[in-house]
C-alpha cells in the first residue's frame, strides 16, 4: 500500500494503533462507515474526519480540506493499518460469515491481486485464523456491500481478457529457450510481456504455476518452493555484506522483489522478536504527557554548554580524559533521562506487539530502528555521566596486584545493568543505585578472581606482581592514541551509516589495513569516483562537528 495523502491522517492511525483493544475496534468501525459514506467529488475538513473517527472535536489543522478521493485512501489506509494491530480472530468465533481471498476471488471470477487492491477501495478485511493458519478474511456483509456498491468495477474484473491454455503454451516455449540462453525469471517475463501485449506479472505467474505443477520439467527448477531458513539467513548476511542484490538474486534464481522481501522479513524476525525489558509506570499510558517525557531534560542548555567546556585537569593521564567528557546530571535532569529511556522502551513493547514478522512493512521496522536508536542515545547518556563513579569505585576496591582498567570494565559491566533495572519512579538518586549495584558485584567478582590468581601463582608471578611497571611513555602513546580513536569513533556515530563505513575502510580506523578506493567501491558495488566524494564529504562533516563540540582531532 501507498502512503497517506494527508500527514494528519497518518497521526490519527499512530495514536490508534496504541490505543486500548476495545477503543482500537471502535475506531476501526468507525473509519469503516465512515469509508463508505464519503462522496469522491465532495471536500472533507480534516475536524470532521477526527470527530467521526474519535468522537473528539479536535482543534488541530482547522484549515485542512481533503478531497473525497484521498480520504478514501488514507481511511482505507487507517483501517488497514489499525486491524493489523489486533489480534486474529478465530474463524469459528467470527459474528457473521467469512470469506477467504480465494473465495472471493473465485465468486467474482478475478485475481487475488484484484481482491487486494479492492480493500483501497472499501472491502473491508479481517485477519482470522483457520486451521491453526492467519487469513484474510472478509465479512459477508462487507462483500455484498462493496460488490452493490461499485457494480460496474466488479463486472469490469470479471470480464478481463485471461490467457488461453494456447498462450500459455507459448509463453512455456518462449521461456525455456530464453532461460537456456542465461536469462533470469524477471528477463524472461518482461521480454514475453512485450511480445505478447500481457503484463509481465501474469506471464511470470504463467511460468511458476507451470514450474509448480511439472517440477521434473521446471523452466527455473531453482526457484520453486519456499526458501528455507538457512537460505534467508545466507540472503541477509549477503545483503549485510554490500552485496548487490541482483547478484544474490541470481544465485538464487529468485527475482530481486523475492530477495528483498526475504531480507525485509529475516530483519523483521530479528527485530520484533527482540524483547524488550524497561521499567513501567502508569504515566506511560497518558497520552497528554508523551510530548512533556520526550521533552527536552531540564537546563539542557547549560549541560550542554558544560559539555563544550568541559576540559581534563593538566595533571590527569590522557587515558584518563574521558572521565571529564560529560558532566554529572542533576537529580531532576537524571529522573527525566530515565523516564524518557523506559517511555521509549514502552513505545517500542508496544509498537513491536502490533507487527507480524511476516507482513512486516520497511516503515515499520524503520520505526523500530528509529527508537532502538534514540534508547541507545539516552542510554549512553546515562552510561557516560557516570564514568566518573565507576573510576572511584573501582580504584577504592583495587588490590594489590589488580588491574585497574580490568576492575573498572567490570564495573562497567554492573553499570550498563543497573541503567537498564533502576526505577526512577521511586525518587532515589540513581548513583545511590548503581554504588550498591557495583560493590555487590565486587563482593562476588574480587574473592572469585583472587582465589583463582592464588591457586596458579608462582614465586616469580609474586616478584613481578609485587614491583611497580615503570615503563610509561609506551604506555602513554598508546593510551594517547586510543583516546584519539574514541573521540573519532564518538564523532563517526554523526554521520550515516555508509559513509561511516567507508571512513573507517579508508583510514582503517576499525583495526583492518587501510583499503583504496577501488577496493571499497568494489565492496559496495559503486564507482571509486563515488567513493572519493563519499570520504571527502564525510571527512567535512566530521570536521564541522569536530568544530562545533570544540574536539581536537588526531
């Protein structure tokens, strides 16, 4: 389906799906009477269209019309949209009758594909489960209604011209001397399409249904049946690896819409399946307090003007730096912070409920994409303010003969843990949290590791244990450099994803030898030319931001 016409419309259809279940029925009803009420030729103000929808009188966009026609198709598009977030009705418990897309296929003598588009039209669809199996099912009433309603769009599918058994003879003959001669599926159907004044769908679906019912004698014995899991999995670790699609779609001997439909649905699977774990609270479920908990974090402004100030004490390792990166948040900027972390946590729980992995749309899973990425933003946030207590802790802990660096990341470790457990709600200091969190940790962690050190310690391993390393400008250059490479990777999450990829193949800043450019426009399938623009402006826009968070770069 396409998008919405109107903007306003998408809005209403996102606040439903997150609505109660009953309140989601009622609004879909709704937008179904509403559907078939609307005069194509007429203009609808968009209060109107919210106050049938919602029983709401809203004051939002009080000048926006919209033609009978779009309206259709966003109502049409909201139905969709909000029933896909309910949960599929057995068949058996449906209140009235419920055909199937074959049955209605088969009662008005057209294609599936012609009873799909329909639904944009006002069939109203439900998703029922039979034999254990999810369908499209459609209510008797809403049949007849659709089919009285638009008579001569019905009796023009019907009449459409479909091929003859001589046709799609030729059509077979056609195809395997093409595909003898190295063509794939999608060549061979749009190349017969043309010859034969047929779209190219209905000479491919020629082709299948031939290669399904005479298997021996297949066209393109290597794309019957279903891929199988292992076969997704190769298709979207191929796709991850910059492989061109065509070329995975050859291997295959699939059609490149085949090949992205099974990266959309392994990335779906691997996205909607990811559970979620946050910290509820019943303000979450208050629709008036969304835009105040995603808000800016009290005096942003001054923390982030610290941030830009915000320089090591002379006397302090360059190792050491980035504990003075990020300053500490106060109790009211902490309790927001986290609020905001776990509201987005919920939003995303439930937008994840309302989406079956198998009919999952990009814009779906770029939403969820979105938010993972905003979670992580306010995560590292919190993460990064607290640097400074986990080095206290850590030092205050450390033994004689202990790594400092190994004590901290285990500290860290108890950190990025207490982030994700602490419950603002309940008014505590979160440093209060994470100090227990961290010692409790230390209890276990530091008896554990010195038993183990005792058991294998030797007199040697004891002499130089004991004796202080005093080599420290190897040291020095090294941690110099590492702190170098993080202020860069911080600075790289700015940019997008490729050209971010191609900064660090360039420099080798992700640890591998550095590559050219033909060698990375070889990897992502493009000119070394667009390679060369992609670094260059890349390296602008690092600098630019390097200038603005007043950064130094190596």
């Amino acid at each position: 389906m396409t998008d919405f016409k109107q903007n306003a419309l998408k809005e209403l259809s996102d606040q439903a799906r997150f609505a109660p279940l009953a309140r989601r029925q009622e609004q879909m009803a709704r937008a179904e009477r509403l559907l078939n009420e609307i005069d194509s030729a007429r203009v609808y103000p968009y209060q109107f269209v919210c106050f049938r929808l919602t029983d709401y009188r809203s004051d939002a966009h009080p000048d926006l019309l919209t033609s009978g026609a779009d309206l259709k198709h966003d109502l049409a598009l909201f139905v969709a949209r909000v029933e896909r977030s309910l949960p599929p009705l057995p068949i058996e418990l449906a209140a009235e009758p419920m055909l199937t897309l074959e049955e209605v296929s088969k009662q008005f003598n057209v294609s599936t594909k012609t009873v799909s588009r329909w639904r944009m039209q006002g069939l109203i669809a439900r998703r029922v489960i039979r034999s254990g199996r999810k369908h499209l099912g459609f209510p008797q009433s809403s049949v007849e209604t659709f089919a009285a309603g638009h008579r001569d769009q019905v009796e023009r599918g019907a009449r459409f011209s479909h091929l003859t058994d001589a046709e799609k003879d030729e059509i077979v003959i056609s195809a395997r001397r093409l595909a003898a001669a190295g063509n794939t599926l999608t060549e061979v159907s749009k190349t017969i399409a043309g010859k034969l004044s047929r779209s190219a769908e209905a000479v491919r679906y020629t082709i299948k249904n031939f290669d399904r019912a005479h298997p021996d004698h297949a066209v393109f014995p290597n794309s019957n049946g279903p891929l199988d899991a292992v076969s997704k999995q190769l298709i979207f670790t191929a796709f991850q690896e910059g492989k061109p699609v065509q070329l995975i779609a050859k291997r295959f001997g699939r059609t490149p819409s085949s090949m992205y439909r099974v990266i959309n649905e392994v990335r779906a699977e691997r996205l909607v399946r990811e559970p979620v774990d946050y910290i509820y609270n019943a303000e979450f479920d208050d629709p008036v307090r969304s835009d105040l908990i995603l808000g800016s974090m009290p005096h942003e402004e001054d923390f982030f003007s610290k941030v830009k100030s915000m320089r090591p004490p002379k006397d302090v390792e360059a190792h050491m730096a980035y504990l003075y990166e990020r300053p500490l948040l106060s109790r009211e900027q902490e309790a927001h912070v986290f609020r905001k972390m776990n509201y987005l946590k919920h939003k995303l729980h439930q937008f994840k409920q309302g989406i079956d992995p198998a009919r999952a749309r990009v814009q779906d899973l770029q939403t969820i994409e979105d938010l993972q990425n905003q979670i992580k933003d306010v995560r590292d946030l919190l993460i990064e303010c607290n640097q400074r207590l986990v080095h206290n802790l850590a030092t205050k802990h450390l033994q004689p003969g202990q790594n400092l660096d190994e004590l901290k990341s285990d500290a860290n470790v108890s950190l990025m843990r207490a982030v994700e457990k602490f419950d603002y709600g309940r008014g505590f200091k979160f440093s209060t949290y994470a100090t227990w969190a961290i010692m409790k940790n230390f209890a276990r962690s530091i008896p554990d590791e010195n038993t183990q050190r005792s058991r294998y310690m030797t007199g040697t391993d004891e002499l130089f244990e004991s004796r202080a390393d005093v080599r420290t400008d190897e040291q020095e250059v090294l941690a110099a450099a590492d702190a170098a490479r993080a202020r860069v990777n911080r600075l790289l999450q700015y940019l997008d994803p490729r050209t971010r990829e191609v900064i660090k193949m360039r420099t080798g800043l992700d640890g591998s030898e550095e590559m050219t450019l033909e060698q990375i426009g070889q990897h992502f399938g493009i000119t070394k030319e667009r390679v060369r623009q992609i670094n260059v402006r890349g390296m602008k826009q690092l600098r630019e931001r390097a200038a603005q968070e007043n950064v130094e770069l190596p």
